[in-house]
C-alpha cells in the first residue's frame, strides 16, 4: 500500500493496487469486471464478485457506475 507511480493528483499506482485518498484507500479492478476495496484504517472491505466477460461480449464498461458507488460506500463516514 505504499505509492509507487502518480496516474493523476490524488491517485497513484501501488503494488498492482490503485492508491487514494493518500493511500488510506486501495482497489483493483479485475478483467471480468471483479473489483476488491481495502480501508484497512475503518476495517472496511467491499468486493464486488461478477463476470461481465460472456460469449465474447465485453460489457466492463458498463460497470463505472456500481464501481463508483462502491467507492463511495466504502469512504463514506
């Protein structure tokens, strides 16, 4: 959990995991649309488990929505 590379002000690459919010929180999006989210410091873990890679159709993209939510459930206060 330790900040390696800078992707944006505010958000950097660790260990295969994306670093925010000063790396109090760490993520990872899965190719099938599986996503892992890690407070350590509130004891909070979300994982969303699915698979949005079928018969050749490739719909990851039209999981940005619940992916944000996410975040915002797992930093919400």
């Amino acid at each position: 959990m330790t900040p390696k590379a800078e992707i944006e002000p505010g958000l950097h690459r660790g260990l295969a995991w994306i670093l925010a919010d000063d790396g109090r929180i760490a993520y990872h999006h899965g190719f099938t649309g599986t996503s892992l989210y890690l407070t350590p410091h509130t004891g909070r873990y979300l994982a969303i488990c699915t698979n949005a890679v079928y018969h050749h159709q490739d719909n990851r993209t039209r999981l940005a929505p619940l992916r944000t939510l996410a975040l915002k459930a797992i930093t919400a206060d």
